[in-house]
C-alpha cells in the first residue's frame, strides 16, 4: 500500500453535477488489486485516515496538490502534426491538411512514432485518459494500442471509417473497413486497460452502407465506444442537410443508423435544437465540446446552458489537432471564454455565462468519465476508483505561485491554474496500470 500526503481534490462520481471535494492537508492511499492496477482505497483528511492506517509509510509532498488525471473526450492522434495549420475553416483545413497527412499513417513506422509523440505529450500535460481518433489505417490503431498496453494506460482508439467523399490514400473500402473494425475489436478490446470504438469519422464520409455496418458492430458490441463529429460547422450542416433530406437532422442521421447510445461520443454538438439535446440525453449518448478547436476554426459555441436545462451528458476535449492544445488547463479556459462570450437572455438581460472553476475542473475529470461511462473508474479519486492521478505545484511559474498565494478559496485555487497552468504545473503523473510513476520536471 502507498500513501501519499499533500492538498487533495477529489469528485464524488456518483453526483450528476459538479461536486468537489477538498483537504487542504489531504491523504491518499492506494493498492493494487488482483489485476495489478493501482486503486484508490482511502482518501480524506490526513489527521483522520493515518489514524486508521498507521503502518503505511507516507510520501509527503508539501505545498502540492494531488487531483485525478485528466479525461480527454475527443482527440486525433494523427493530427500531432497538423496542430496550428491556417485555414479558413473545418472543410478547407481537412483538404489542405489533414487528409494529405493521415495519408502517410500507411507506413507503420512512421504511425509508431508518431504515437510514440502523442502519448508522452498526453503524459506531459497531466492526461491519462483519452478517447482517440487514428486513422482510416488498421496499423494506425495497431501502432497506438501497441504503445498505449506497454505503459498501462486507459485509451479508447479506433480505426476510421470514410469510404466516400474522401481522398486517395485515406478512404477505405466499405466491406474491409468493417471486417478490419471487427478484427481490431477481437485484438485490442479489453486488453488491459484499453478499448475500442466504432470510428465513423463524420455521416458524409460515409456511404449508408458503411453507416448501417457501424451500426450492426454497435449492436453486436455493446461494450465498445461509438465516436464521431455532429454539428461542428454550419457549412457541414447544409451538406448532410443535401446528403439526408429525410433525416430530422444531423445528430438524426446517426440515430437512424443505430449508432446513438451509450458509450457514443460526439464531437462538438455546437448547431442542436432541444430535440437533438433530448435525444442524446434519451440515448444516453454524449457531448466531446472541443472549445479551442471551436474558436480555432471559427465554427461556433457549445451552448452549456442549453445542455444542463435539457440534462445530456458532456465532457472537454482537446480536439488536437483543429484544437490548439493538449493542456488541458488551456483548454478549460477556452470553454470558460466561450461561457462569457455565449450571450443569453434579451434586452438589458443579455449575460454570459461564468462557468465555475470546479464545473470546468469536473467537465475534464469526472464528467467526462461519466460521458463515457467510466464515472467511478476515472476521473474521481473516489475509494475504489483506478488511481490515475497528478501532483501538481502551484509554484511552476513565479506568476502562477504568486496568485496561488492569495487563494482565499477552492474556487480561487483552481482558475488559478486554469489561467496560468500549463504542463509546468504537472510535476508527476501516476498511471494506475503502470509498474512505476513518471516524475516529470525535476519533481
């Protein structure tokens, strides 16, 4: 057993809505189970808990916070690269750049190295979950998953599916791109911490036939995820709107394919009526809101408040690369910009919305594991959670330690770091399924 002494913040996976939970002089410890996966079994006030586990020896980390690791929901690990790339919008920017690079995962080794990049970038910055985009390449998922096992991480992958309106060199075949979809299910799924999901990249890319296939896998696999993109861009909504005129809407196209439902993820969701929010809430499918890939490419706001009114379920992403940052601290003050920025109401009411520090924190922690359906797994530090967590030091920057200074409250604490983190402040990422900690910057 471990113990480990610092400030702790934790999240009752059991809430539907934020609900931090705080120690100023906090203790964690932690066990592995019978797997070997490291599992919280205590955490709490240190006063009260070394009372009841007084032989356990205790790491003490003074002047640190301990807090979950992070969750990213939507993330393209071939796109390392095509991070910052000018465009004028979602369609130009997939032509001009993203299609002519996913091309080049066809060489095995150079998709190895490149998973090599994401997954320490991921580390880097304090995540230690994440649902990932590889490419319409089998060995892309094969190259990713392979590296993902070796360090024990949790990681949900999957091979795209866009057999249509795409270039040489990324569309697949219809009828291969199922059975390669099902075979990358039987290898990698439940493998150690990892999972699979059912990857159509976006309805236009696919034909119905591809659609109606990742549906049949859908329900055949329960278990497995379901990712996508829905209502990213107005322009892509005019296009499925030719493409599906029978449909009700876009989030509609995939419902009539059977691929809404628990453990489906949708990037974006930004252009949804209430009748599109009900129906991700009735499904139990949910939101990936990608703030910084939103403002990147101009295509919209996440509407939160829309979304707490109706009750569906979301979480934060990265989106690299359309997103601009693997931090997750840069992208929670992203979505706290398009809070402000989202106007509400009429006349002399017109306000936006403040998104509280904590909900932000959540939406990238234990709302995000509870968007994929891993709420009590991730995200929380709760008893018998896997102990995926960070250690991080508010005095990373002279900026970030004077203001963590003058902290009166929680909240104060964290946009502290929200505003002035980065991956200076991740000091060590402990992997529940790894065999030892990292221990990053010195710390």
């Amino acid at each position: 057993m471990q113990a480990h002494r610092a400030a702790i913040l934790w999240f009752d996976p059991r809430a539907d809505a934020p609900a931090p939970c705080y120690e100023a002089d906090g203790l964690l410890l932690l066990a592995p189970d019978p797997q070997g996966v490291q599992r919280v079994q205590a955490v709490g006030a240190y006063r009260e808990l070394r009372a009841q586990y007084p032989d356990v020896p205790v790491q003490h980390h003074p002047g640190r916070l301990i807090a979950p690791g992070f969750v990213d929901l939507h993330i393209h690990y071939p796109q390392t690269d095509v991070i910052g790339s000018p465009a004028e919008g979602l369609l130009p920017w997939l032509e001009h750049y993203t299609f002519p690079h996913e091309s080049r995962f066809a060489d095995p080794a150079y998709a190895g190295e490149v998973a090599e990049f994401f997954l320490d970038e991921l580390r880097r910055q304090g995540v230690t979950t994440a649902l990932t985009f590889a490419t319409s390449h089998p060995g892309s998922v094969d190259a990713l998953m392979e590296r993902a096992w070796a360090r024990g991480l949790r990681l949900v992958a999957g091979k795209v599916l866009q057999d249509r309106h795409s270039p040489d060199g990324v569309r697949d075949q219809t009828a291969q791109s199922l059975v390669d979809t099902e075979t990358l299910i039987g290898r990698w799924h439940g493998r150690g911490r990892l999972g699979y999901a059912i990857t159509p990249r976006f309805a236009p890319s696919c034909s119905d036939a591809q659609m109606r296939g990742a549906g049949e896998l859908a329900a055949r696999h329960p278990d497995v995820w379901v990712q996508s993109h829905v209502a990213e861009n107005l322009d892509e909504v005019r296009w499925v709107r030719e493409l599906y005129p029978q449909a009700r809407s876009y989030l509609g196209v995939y419902a009539d394919f059977g691929l809404l439902r628990e453990r489906a993820l949708y990037a974006h969701c930004i252009h949804l009526d209430d009748t599109d929010r009900a129906l991700l809430r009735d499904t139990g499918a949910a939101a990936a809101v990608s703030p910084t890939s939103n403002l990147f490419l101009g295509s919209g706001f996440f509407d939160h408040a829309s979304a707490d009114r109706v009750g569906f379920r979301y979480g934060l992403a990265s989106d690299v690369g359309g997103g601009t940052s693997f931090s997750p601290f840069h992208t929670m003050l992203a979505a706290y910009y398009v809070g402000r920025a989202s106007v509400t109401g009429s006349g002399s009411a017109k306000t936006g919305q403040s998104l509280a520090p904590s909900h932000l924190w959540w939406q990238h922690t234990a709302g995000a594991a509870r968007a994929m359906g891993l709420d009590g797994v991730v995200g929380s530090l709760a008893p018998g959670s896997e102990a995926d967590w960070l250690l991080l030091n508010p005095q990373a920057t002279p900026l970030l330690a004077r203001r963590v200074a003058q902290a009166q409250h929680l909240e104060e604490l964290l946009f502290a770091y929200i505003v002035l983190g980065d991956d200076r402040a991740v000091e060590r990422v402990s992997v529940a399924g790894a065999a030892t900690d990292g221990v990053l910057h010195g710390g």
